[in-house]
C-alpha cells in the first residue's frame, strides 16, 4: 500500500475531517440569514488566494478544508437567505440540506437499479407523488435532471421523436437528414433555455414560428398560427419577468385535436398547480405532452435537481436512448432510461426528503407564501410615487420601474452596493426595470419592509 493510500484510508476511517467541514458549515448556516447578502469587496478581492500553480506533492486534507472555509464562505451570496430577489434562486429546506448531507456519504450513481435500489425506489415514489400533487394523467413519466435547462431539452427531445415517429421516420436509426420538416412555435418572451433546447435538438432557432404576448408577456391565443402534427407548441407557466402563465384553457385542447405537441417550461410556475390558491394559474395545463420544472427553485431544494415530467414514456425513453452488453436491466425503475446522462448523482435524495417533509399543506404553505411576500413588496414599493410596480403579482415576480431608465438602473446599482438585498436588472416593454423575485422560504415581512427600505435609501443616496 502507498503512502498517499495509508494516509486516505486513515483519513476516511478517522472521521474528524468530515466532522470539520460540518462544523464549518453549520457555522456558515448560523450566520447567513443576518450577514450582507452580497459579498464584499474585500472577500472577493481575496478570493486570489485559490491563484496557485497545481502542486506536485498532495497535501494536507484538513488545512484544504479551512482554507476554503475562510476563504470561500465570505465570497458566498446568501442566496438561502431570505433577501436575495436577484435571480429565481430557492433557498433550501432543512431537512432537504441534511438528506442532501447524507447522500454525499452514500455517493450513489443512480443509473440502473442495480447500482443503486435506493435511489431507484426514490425515483419511483417521488414520480408518483408528482402525479398526484401536480394532477398530471397517471401514464406520465418523470426524469430527474440538473435543472430546467435539461428538462426543456428532454421534452423537445421527445416531441421531435414522436412527431417524425408518427410520420414512419426513427430520428434515433435516421437522425435529421432528410427528415420530415417540424414545427416550432413559441412566444417572444420564451425563456433563454428554451431556445437553447431548441438549439440543442437540432430544430433551429431560426425557424421558430414566433407569438406575440400581451401586456403581461402571456401568449395572445387569437395570434397562434394554424397548428398541425408537425407542431411543437411551447407554452410558459410562469414568464419570467412578470410571473405570467398562458392561457391553456384557450390553447391546449385545440393544439391536442391538430395533432400538435405541447411542452410547458414550468421552471418555477409550474409548482403552482400544487396548490389551492394558486391552481386556477394552471388550468388545464394537463392536456400538455411534456413539463418541465426546477426543485431547486419554488420548492427550496439543494441545487442541482431539475424534472421532466412526461406523458409519452415511450418518446422520452426512446429520444434519450442507450444500450451497452453490460447493462443490467433491473425488476423496477432504471433512471438511465428518462435522462440524458447515464452516471449521475442521487439527487432524488434530497427531493424526496423535501417532499416528504413538506407534506400537500406544507408544499401549499411554502409557494403560497412566496406569492404573498411578493404581493406585500409590491404594495409597500407602491406607496411612494418614486417607484411602479409594472406587472400583475399573479405568482413570485414584481416589476419595479423608476421614473427613467437611467434612475431604474442607478437604484438596482445602489440597491446593489447597499447589500442589504440584492435584486437584479432586466427590460420589460423596451423599458429597464427591476425583477424583484421572492423564492425563498425563509424570506419574512420583515425582509420584505427592510429590502423596500433598502430601495428607499438608495432613491435618497442618488437624489443627494
């Protein structure tokens, strides 16, 4: 045995460095919720620490573990804090965090059910539940993937298998020589991912057949052009900017009697329709072929866990496909089947924890709050003339407007540098605005009234 393998074995048999990085970590977790959101410059200049030539000797595990501890920790943005509105980035639910922990020690690769019957069985059961939750048909399948991004890609994926299928052409045996022509429509205001998957898949974003929006950025139904089966309609729960869902009571049935395919990026809306509130935003949104949709976002899971959802297991598997003489093909669920990679970690682990912790009322509880916060920081951003809202609070998204679009810009920058919330920038109707995104469990009304008054500081600062 080597030196370097004496020195692993005694490192994992010992104990005291994983119990280390814990300690460093619950420290982190005890001060995150009060510290600066957004790092300072100084803990960012410092981040030059990590500039060094690879040594040629290994070194020492536990000095590695403090340094990244003092170095990384203070250039972390508090994003499981509860005033980071910057991006639609959750927080995470304790007991998602711990499972999460503890999967780490596991290190399951969930491909095949013989790798790992845990997390095969997890997979089956948080499928199931979704289905219930979400009121999907019973023949959906779900694929657990990194985020929406992916998700967006398998559900293209799946519509061009089935479409060119039902038109006697196997795109897995033929790919996209001389293959059938597809359709795609979609809004302008569909999501950057969504044109990426379109990208990826091979369809072309300069094909795109495009759909104007209204004044919330939903697709105007009447503006739709004539659909077939070579369609792949692409429909939003939840725009982006302003939060808007489509109109899928006027959409979908109509795209499913023309043969059409529908996808759904869900990435954050789509949680929606877990709820009692909320539900009628999702109305008839069954009738879709395929949803995408992120955990890590309005559920408050750990990063990275992303859902697939679809009704046509046969497209999804088929599209994503893959064989090998020395697959073993198990009694229950092998996740390789709904996912385009084949290793990847069990991040059904901590989804499942979530869920199940949550419970139907707590996962009610938890988006319906989000939806009140961001109603709360829209009423009390509304109470001065200096700032607008611009959007309907129909979900988590507020629009905020200032009198020009150089001050809109100069207090997103000021709110910025204050760190006392941090929010990002973004255009709305060729107009610079401020997205305000409320995702996290652990934001309060009185994170709400301090990041509004972080607003009203900035306003100050500028107009001195």
């Amino acid at each position: 045995m080597s030196t370097l393998q004496e020195k692993m074995f005694e490192e994992l048999k010992d104990g005291s460095l994983f119990q280390k990085a814990e300690s460093y970590g619950l420290s982190y977790l005890s001060e995150v919720l009060n510290r600066n959101v957004y790092p300072s410059s100084e803990a960012i200049d410092k981040l030059a620490e990590f500039e060094e030539v690879l040594p040629v000797e290994s070194g020492d595990a536990h000095a590695l573990i403090t340094r990244l501890h003092s170095y990384g920790s203070p250039a972390t943005v508090a994003q499981v804090g509860g005033r980071y509105f910057g991006f639609v980035n959750g927080s995470v639910i304790p007991a998602g965090l711990a499972a999460k922990n503890l999967s780490i020690f596991w290190d399951q690769n969930s491909a095949m059910q013989v790798i790992s019957p845990i997390c095969s069985k997890l997979e089956m059961v948080v499928q199931n539940w979704l289905i219930e939750l979400l009121g999907l048909p019973k023949s959906v399948v779900a694929g657990f993937v990194s985020g929406t991004s992916m998700a967006n890609f398998c559900g293209l994926a799946a519509a061009r298998y089935r479409l060119l299928k039902n038109k006697d052409w196997d795109i897995t045996e033929q790919g996209l020589f001389d293959a059938p022509k597809l359709r795609v429509v979609t809004c302008r205001q569909a999501h950057s991912t969504i044109l990426k998957a379109i990208s990826l898949v091979g369809l072309g974003k300069g094909n795109i057949e495009w759909v104007d929006v209204d004044a919330q950025g939903r697709i105007i139904p009447e503006q739709l052009p004539e659909l077939d089966d070579s369609t792949i309609l692409i429909l939003q729960a939840g725009n982006v900017n302003s939060g808007a869902f489509d109109d899928y009571s006027k959409i979908c049935k109509k795209a499913k009697a023309a043969g059409a395919w529908i996808h759904i990026d869900g990435a954050f809306g789509l949680w929606a329709g877990a709820t009692t509130r909320l539900k009628h935003l999702t109305k008839d949104y069954e009738y879709a072929d395929s949803w995408a949709v992120d955990g890590h976002k309005t559920l408050n899971t750990p990063y990275d866990s992303g859902i697939i959802l679809c009704d046509d297991a046969e497209a999804l598997t088929a599209s994503l496909h893959m064989t090998g003489s020395y697959i073993i093909k198990g009694d229950e669920r092998d996740g390789m089947y709904y996912t385009p990679e084949m290793s990847r970690r069990s991040r059904i682990i901590e989804l499942w924890a979530t869920l199940r912790y949550l419970g139907k009322k707590g996962i009610d509880e938890l988006i319906c709050g989000l939806h009140d916060r961001a109603q709360l920081f829209a009423e009390e951003i509304s109470r001065t003339p200096n700032f607008k809202v611009l959007n309907e609070v129909v979900f988590n998204q507020v629009l905020v407007q200032c009198e020009t679009d150089e001050l809109t810009e100069a207090v997103m920058y000021e709110v910025q540098k204050l760190r006392e919330c941090w929010v990002g920038g973004s255009s709305w109707q060729n107009k610079k605005v401020i997205r305000v995104s409320v995702c996290s469990w652990t934001t309060t009304d009185a994170d709400i009234l301090r990041s509004v008054h972080s607003f009203h500081k900035a306003m100050e600062i500028i107009r001195a």
